[in-house]
C-alpha cells in the first residue's frame, strides 16, 4: 500500500505501545477484569502486530498526500495513527476467524490463534473482543471531530461488505461439502475479490484519510473507489498466485488454496484455457487433501503455463491503472495511488 516515511513506521509503532497500554492497562479500573484485560492484551499482542501495517500505515501516508503540512498538527498525526491501528485491528479479527474457517495452520509465520495451545474455539470470542475494541478507540479519540459519524459509518460499511465477500468465498468453496468447479467462474471470482479483499485493503485506509482530510464529496469517494477496487482485484490475484508460487519462509503462510477447494485466480483461469481432458485431470484432484493430489494440480499448472500467464496480467493491470488513475484522479493527488502501486507491484509476499 501507501510506501510509509521511516519516520511514520516509527511513530506508527509507538502508537500501538501507546494504545496497547491504554486498552489493557488505564482501563483496567474492575479487579474482576484483571485476567480478562491480561487475554485482550494476548490478543493484540499476537494477531494485531505481526503483518507489514501496510494498510494501518496507508492511513497517515494518504493524509500527508491529501493535507498540506501546516495542517497536520500533531494531535491530526496521532489520530491518523490511531485510526490506522483500528484498520489493523479489523484486519486482525478478519484473519482469526478466516484461519478457523479454512482450518489453516500458519499466519505471519507462527502457529494460528486458534491453534496454540489453550486457545481452540475460544478464539470466537476473542474476535468479538477485537471488534469492540475497534469502536472504543475511535470513539474516544475520535468523537469530536466532524469526520466521526463518517468514520464509523466506514468501518461498519467495510465490515459489512467484506463479510458478505466472505460468505461468498465460503459458499463457492464448500458449499454442502461438495466440490463442484462448474460453480468457479471469473465473473464470480472477481465478485469475491471486490467485496473480501479491494474494499478493506484498498478502499478502506485512502477513505478514512480522505475523511480526515475533510473530503466528503460522494463523487470524489466514487473516484478513488474506481482506481482501488480495481488495484484490490490486482492485489488479490497476486496473492492467489503467491499462495501457490510463493516461498512460504518469504510468505510467512504455507498456501492450501488448492486444498480448500478455493475460488482463486488460478484455477479459475486454468478453467478457462484447459482442455477437456485437463478439466477431468483437474476436477479428480482439486479440493483434495493428499499430496499427491496437490502436485497432480500444480503440474497442470505449469503444463498450462500459468506463471507466464500470471506475469502478462500482472504487466496488462499496471498499465489499466495507469489509465484509471489519469481518468479518475483529477481532484485527488496522482501520488496516493501511485504510492499504492509502488508497493504492491512485483511483490513477493
């Protein structure tokens, strides 16, 4: 996302002690809470801080893009940093429970919160625990400011769509158990990548500064929306590719997308070129669990030839970005998107 100023990594980390203390700690006032508060604290600790923060840090990287700097006062930096830690924060309890759902076993290279020892299902509630955590801290910091009521109106939006992206995903997946690839198609893989990725990876952190910043224009949001869904949908195809292609010690995740019986942009596209005997091949081998079926699926796609297939697309969507970007962003700074860019092209986790 956003490429951050070292200098806003730095302040962005400092926050997350900051805000840790203070949910965990100065709001402890009930002794009966103290074990309840120490389980939040595990909660953040492991599942808030591991990633890269790109999306928490495109927060602060877009106001400074949208704001001259006589206008980001220190307490405006602060509250960027604290709403791009509530962003992670959502990031977080999305993952949690998409590794109970998926069964994973690794996230951010370590063991999922669910699978470590004395965790299980009780991870549901710690979920919950997350989320309302989310809208305590903005509330608090945030309840003054004119851009409040937008705020939440955003993330309660961005929750919602995304998990309707989500039930799309599962239902398409596994739905009653059966693995049936007529239901894959492209129309409904990018259906999926819009709402369960673009809108809160893309969409969400550039809206919320746009907020800050005092952009309410609806035409305005619609146009950043246009050139980020669509750079969302290149983001998710990168990482269906990485899922199978990547380097898990690079990736930080052991990829079961093949497994899972997932949707993904691979097997969609293999779909679309195969042949009929292929398309056996694969419906005899996809959503199995064995490794040998596993391999059968990575071979055919390497006989389908998809990394080339994937490098073309990946060349033909930064050069469409180009173009939404100079149709779109007349208005808005040509850098907030292009920053994007920067950072999630030629990526390789």
């Amino acid at each position: 996302m956003i490429l951050a100023l070292q200098s806003d990594r730095h302040l962005f980390e400092a926050k997350f002690d900051e805000l840790l203390t203070e949910m965990t700690e100065r709001d402890l006032t009930d002794p009966d809470l103290v074990d309840a508060y120490k389980r939040l604290r595990e909660i953040f600790v492991y599942n808030v801080t591991g990633g890269k923060k790109n999306r928490g840090l495109s927060v602060i990287g877009s106001l400074r893009e949208l704001l001259p700097p006589s206008q980001l006062t220190q307490d405006t930096v602060q509250r960027a940093l604290m709403v791009g830690w509530c962003i992670e924060m959502v990031q977080g309890f999305f993952l949690m429970g998409d590794d109970i759902m998926d069964g994973s076993v690794t996230r951010r290279g370590q063991l999922c919160w669910y699978k470590k020892d004395g965790i299980g299902l009780d991870a549901i509630n710690d979920i919950f625990l997350l989320e309302a955590s989310v809208y305590r801290l903005l509330r608090r910091h945030c309840r003054t400011q004119p851009y409040y009521v937008h705020l939440l109106e955003l993330f309660n939006e961005i929750t919602f769509l995304s998990e309707l992206g989500q039930a799309l995903d599962l239902m398409t997946a596994a739905p009653l158990g059966q693995i049936d690839l007529s239901l894959f198609s492209m129309q409904k893989y990018k259906a999926i990548v819009k709402y369960k990725t673009a809108f809160y990876s893309f969409y969400f952190p550039v809206a919320a500064a746009m907020y800050m910043a005092g952009i309410y224009s609806e035409e305005e949001h619609n146009n950043a929306k246009q050139i980020l869904l669509d750079m969302g949908e290149f983001f998710q195809i990168q990482d269906d590719y990485l899922d199978c292609y990547g380097d898990p010690v690079v990736t930080g995740k052991i990829g079961t997308d093949i497994q899972d019986n997932k949707c993904s942009w691979l097997v969609v596209k293999a779909l679309e070129v195969m042949s009929t005997k292929q398309r056996t091949e694969l419906e005899a081998c996809y959503g199995r669990k064995d490794e040998a079926s596993v391999a059968k699926v990575k071979e055919l796609y390497n006989t389908l030839q998809m990394p080339t297939l994937y490098h073309k697309y990946e060349e033909e969507s930064y050069q469409r970005l180009q173009k939404l970007i100079a149709q779109h962003a007349q208005n808005l700074p040509h850098s907030v998107f292009l920053n994007f860019a920067k950072k999630i092209y030629k990526r390789n986790k």
